[in-house]
C-alpha cells in the first residue's frame, strides 16, 4: 500500500530539500523546453529547406531566431547558384534557338554552297551575301556553344553538390526527429515529477507541514484510556493524520478492550414480590 | 574542309575563298556556254528535219508511219527545249559568275560590316536570327 503513495519518499525529506529539488527540476523542465522549440524550428527549417531545394517550394520559410546551420545555409545558396544557372541555360536556349549539332551540319553545308568546285553554279550574288551571313552568324552561335557547354558542367556540378546536401539535411532531420521525440520523453518525465513536487509541497503548505508542533506525548494515552482532551489537541492530532497517526501506547487497559464475562441469569417466571421488588425499586 | 578550319575561318579568307572559287568557275563556264550552244543549234536543226519529214509524207501514207513521223518530231521538240534549258542556265551561271566577281572583288569594309551584322549581334550576346524568328513567332500566337 505505501508502495503507490505518491509522497511516500519525499515524507521522509525535509522541505527545503524537495523545494530545491522542485526548483532545480522547474529550471531543467525550462531548459529543455527551450531547447525542444529550438529544435523543432530547426526540423522545421530542415523540411522548408528541402522542400525548396527540390522546387516543391517557392522560397524556404525560416524562423528569425533560427539557430546558425551550415548545412542550411549552403544548401540555399546553391539552389540560388542551381537557379541562377538554369536561368543562364535556359536564356542561351531561347537567345540560339539551334542546336548545336544542327548548326555544325549548316555550318558544312553553307561552306559547299560558297566555297567548293562542286558546288552549285547558279548562285546568285544576293544568294551569296545571305548565305555569307548566315555562316558566319552559325559560326557566332558555334562559339557560344563553347561557354554553354562550361554552363552545363557547372549546373550538372552544382546540381549534384545540392542533392548530396540535401540527402545531407534529410539526414540531420531525421536526426532532429529523433532527438524532438527523445526531448519530449524527458520533458513529460520531467514536468510529471515537478508536478509530483509541487503538489506535495502545495499540500504540506496547506497542512503547515512545516510549522506543525509535535503531539504531545502523552496525548496518545490520554486518548485511548478515554480521559478528555482539548479542542487544540484534536486538531493537532487531525493535522497529523487523525487517529492512525497516533502510537499505539503501551501499558493502557482499554475500556473497550476489557472481556464482559456473559452473566447467565435465571429466567424469572414469576413477577417480582416483596422484598424482591423493594430493593429493585431501591436500587433503582 | 578540317571542321576545325571551317568554325575558324575569317571573314576575308572566306570572301578569299569565294572568289577562287567564281576565278575557276570563270575558266570553265565559258566552254560549258558554248557547248550548251553548239547543243541547242543542234537541236533546232534536228527538230526542222523532222518536221520536214513529216510533212514530206503524202495523205495515202500509211497512219502506222505518219505516227512514227510525229512521235519522232515530239522527241526531238523534248530534246530541244532541254538543250535551250541547259543553255539558258549556263548563260545565268556566267552572268551571276560574273556579278560574284565583280561584287566580291571590290567588296568594301563596310558593306563587309554589314554581312557580318547579325554574327557581330550573336558574339555580343544578342539573340540569333532563329531566336527572334521564333520570338516573333510565339509573339504572333500570343497575339
């Protein structure tokens, strides 16, 4: 039975020692609060962040007060570097219109058309000047190829640097995940023993655990041999725990206790006469 | 051509180029022209003589030969028309030969600037001929 009280180890302690101990527990229980929301608004972070890196999301929704996370910041500064470079690719695609592959066979067959024995004779000057254009305006587009292919090996790099650290951050979320849920187990140990603290010391507070004066001692003797006691005593013993709080005393013949030995009497079966009947009356 | 040598030639060794090539052009085209005339006289007369033994023919001919006459006269009429085709393409080919010539050979810079318009746009990081087609285009089905 004493097993499930709730007070039963602090009982034994004085007051101030559970006082310090709830105040220690109500600091650690604020500590880790703080650092529980730290850690949700870096899991959360963590998760915008993805979100943003993979396009799922416009831009990243970061707390002010977020903590400093390298691993975040990089990450957003290679989306803004991958972004910047697929606007890049995709301007030289609308600004060339042709591929590269498409120019080269162009590039071949103006330089038969104008330059070549066996090429057609029935060219016409006009002809001629179009074609001359055209060719060295392929060989322009051929050129700028060359800094779209450095473009396309700076985005695939950049590319695969932003997926590893995204597999990076999906890492350490997890690892926020888990240490979110592991803080929260702690937090409700915690609060839940605070909680046990304070109402024991709400309780000793409301019984002036504290200021209580001791039972007289005799008290507990006076009692169960039925002499009086006064109105303070009862509450003092009341205070102290009522009737089970007081020693058993040693040495007191109970009233209660005494063993009535049966009186077998004699069923009358006649009235009371005479003398019989006076000392009755007398007695009585 | 190396394509490495075609992506790097220069406007003046192309306009270089084009002239050897209307110079060579120049020495052949004219012995082409005259063949392709010797064959067009010789297709007109080939055409008359036909036609001339067609009408040689008297009315109680047989219909089986007088066919074979005018099937004759159409071929050589074919004959003729291409030979004057080849002839007249010729004589355009030495006439453009000719207009090339002059034209390349006395090329100014500046109208040189101006063939070199659009790759000047390109190099400068302008879009291409194709890409603004295309813009217009998209533009135009916008619209």
């Amino acid at each position: 039975m004493s097993s499930i009280l709730p007070f039963d180890d602090l009982r034994q302690e004085p007051t101030e020692i559970v006082e310090e101990r709830y105040n220690t527990l109500v600091t650690q229980v604020e500590a880790l609060d703080r650092e529980r929301k730290e850690a949700i608004e870096l899991r959360k972070a963590h998760s915008s962040v993805i979100k943003y890196a993979v396009n799922k999301q416009e831009r990243p929704t970061l707390a002010k007060d977020l903590p400093e996370a390298p691993s975040l910041v990089r990450a957003m500064e290679l989306k803004s570097a991958f972004d910047a470079l697929l606007n890049e690719r995709d301007e030289f695609v609308s600004r060339i219109s042709v591929r590269k592959d498409r120019i080269e066979q162009m590039l071949d067959h103006l330089y038969n058309a104008l330059v070549l024995e066996d090429g057609r004779t029935n060219v016409t000057v006009d002809q001629e000047r179009e074609m001359f254009s055209r060719f060295f305006e392929a060989q322009a587009m051929l050129d700028a190829y060359r800094s779209y292919d450095v473009l396309l090996h700076e985005l695939n790099a950049t590319r695969r640097m932003l997926l590893e650290e995204v597999k990076s951050i999906n890492r350490d979320d997890r690892r926020w995940s888990q240490t979110v849920a592991r803080q929260l187990t702690e937090l409700r140990s915690l609060r839940r023993e605070a909680g046990r603290l304070k109402a024991f010391l709400e309780q000793s507070n409301r019984t002036g655990r504290t200021t209580l004066p001791d039972l007289p001692e005799d008290l507990s003797t006076r009692l169960y041999s039925g002499d009086s006691i006064s109105l303070e005593e009862l509450s003092l013993m009341l205070a102290h725990g009522g009737l089970s709080a007081l020693p058993e005393p040693k040495n007191v013949a109970f009233e209660s206790q005494r063993r009535r030995t049966p009186q077998h009497q004699s069923r009358r079966s006649s009235p009371r006469r005479g003398r019989a009947q006076h000392e009755r009356n007398g007695s009585s | 051509m190396a394509k490495k040598l075609i992506r790097e030639i220069s406007p003046d060794q192309m306009v270089e180029a084009i002239l050897a090539r209307r110079q060579t052009l120049a020495t052949t085209l004219p012995s082409t022209l005259a063949e392709r005339e010797a064959e067009t006289n010789r297709a007109y007369q080939l055409v008359k003589d036909a036609q001339e033994k067609l009408s040689a023919l008297s009315n109680e001919a047989a219909n089986d030969e007088r066919q074979k006459a005018k099937h004759f006269v159409e071929e050589q009429e074919t004959f003729r028309r291409r030979a004057v085709s080849r002839r007249s393409k010729a004589s355009n080919a030495m006439n453009n030969n000719d207009a090339s010539l002059a034209y390349w050979s006395s090329l100014q810079p500046e109208e040189l600037d101006s063939l070199l318009t659009d790759a000047e746009r390109v190099r400068s990081g302008g879009p291409s001929s194709w890409g603004i087609r295309q813009d217009a285009e998209e533009e135009e089905e916008e619209a």
